[in-house]
C-alpha cells in the first residue's frame, strides 16, 4: 500500500506540481519554449490539481489522501 498520512512540506508541493506539468505538457503537445500557463494546459486537457487530491484534514499540515479514505455503498 503505500504511506496514506504524512507532513507534506512546500517543497514537497512545488515539486508535485512540477513532476505532474512535466507530464501534462507534452501530452497537450507543447513545450516549455510555448509558455503556456498551468492553468491554460488543466484548462485545454480538462484535469485537475494532482495537489487538490490531497486534503489537509485539521489544519496542522498533515495530509490525508481522498482516495484512501472513501467508502463504498453497497
């Protein structure tokens, strides 16, 4: 499984969302050399933050992910 709590530092956070535009740009098709904003490429592919996935659930810097933490109706 995998680490489901933890402290996620902003450097942590800069470099999620580095990793996760280095894999957005070249499937939108452009480059770095385009200067296209973020928010144009989640715009024209349709996502969402890789970031937003993940909740800060009391305020003191501790992540929770949504993911780990939903339930299914029977």
């Amino acid at each position: 499984m995998g680490q489901k709590t933890g402290l996620l530092t902003a450097l942590q956070r800069r470099r999620i969302e580095a990793a996760e535009m280095k894999l957005l740009r070249p499937l939108a098709g452009y480059t770095l050399y385009d200067h296209k904003t973020n928010d144009s490429l989640r715009l024209e592919l349709q996502t969402e933050y890789i970031l937003d996935k993940i909740t800060n659930t009391d305020g003191t810097g501790f992540y929770t992910c949504k993911e780990c933490h939903k339930t299914e109706s029977l």
